[in-house]
C-alpha cells in the first residue's frame, strides 16, 4: 500500500514537472524577447532641453501679456485646436475640448471679463521629447468683470504643451485654486 502511494506520488510530481517544464518552454523565450528590447524614453540633449525649456517659457510669459493686452479671447491662440483638447479646475472637467473652450471663451468671458492679469511663479518645464513638455507652475490670477469687480485666485497649474506648426500650444491644462483661507 505504501509503495503503491510513492509510485501514484511519483507519477504525478512527474506530469507536474513536465507541465512546469513545458510553461518555461513557452515563457523563457518571450522574456528573453520583453527584456532584449531594453525599451526607454529617448534621451534629449542638455542642448534640446534648454531650448524646450526656453520655448515654452516663452509661450506662458506670451500668453500673460495677451490675455492681459488682448482679453481672454487671447486665450484661443494659446490652446490646440484638437478634439482631444481639455481643461479640468478643482477636479472637474471644464472644457471636454477645444470647441467647448471656444465656446464658454466667445459666449462667457469675452462678454463678461474685461481683463485678465495672470502671473506665473515658480515655474517648472519638464521635456518629454522635443515637442512635448509638462508644466507645473504657481499662479496668481486677477479677473475684472466689466462692471469693474475684481476676483483674486491662487493656486496651481498643470498642463501639457505641444509644439505644432503654428508653434507650442496647451494640449490639456488643469487650474486648482488654494482653498480660501479662513
């Protein structure tokens, strides 16, 4: 009885073994494959990344004297002109894309707000690649309506730039405002 247990043992740590076998027989190879390709980010250049870093600067320190020179409708030669443009504040989602954008800019702002005083703090450019960076930055922002009230907001911004034919643009943006003090 007892042998007759070892052989049953046996035999089946032996289909075990050979399965076991089998699954490595399969896996090994596949991998050798994932770990032979050695994939990662294409390095930039201290050069390319000052000249990133420099560019989209510009387009946050251009943006402020627009929007602030122009009006909010300013705001729409800074944004892409993609359906996979968006805006979030506080956790929400604003702006789905860019049509809404356009939209609550021409219908909302621009007939509401007469002018926008944004500044930027503490700035920081992140290149990804040689077309596209992430921003983080502290801002200050004074909203006047056209009645002459003035809205005052702090916080910080997040956003993702673009280099396109017609230069960088915001590809998605995201605004969250310091809780009020009490």
């Amino acid at each position: 009885m007892f042998l007759h247990k070892l052989v049953e043992t046996l035999k089946v740590m032996k289909n075990k073994t050979i399965a076991n076998f089998k699954y490595w027989l399969l896996a090994l190879p596949a991998l050798a494959l994932i770990f032979s390709c050695n994939y990662s980010k294409p390095q930039l250049t201290p050069d390319e990344i000052g000249r990133v870093q420099h560019s989209v600067n510009k387009l946050t320190k251009d943006l402020t004297l627009d929007i602030m020179l122009k009006g909010p409708t300013a705001w729409l030669n800074y944004i892409q002109d993609t359906a996979n443009f968006f805006m979030a504040t506080d956790g929400q989602l604003a702006f789905k894309d860019h049509k809404s954008a356009v939209r609550f800019i021409q219908d909302s702002l621009e007939k509401n707000v007469s002018q926008i005083i944004l500044s930027w703090k503490n700035m920081r450019i992140d290149p990804l690649t040689n077309s596209i960076a992430s921003v983080g930055s502290d801002y200050s922002e004074a909203i006047t309506d056209k009645s002459g009230k003035t809205d005052y907001y702090d916080g910080y911004f997040t956003a993702t730039v673009v280099q396109v034919d017609e230069g960088w643009k915001f590809r998605n943006m995201h605004w969250s405002d310091k809780p009020a003090k009490k």
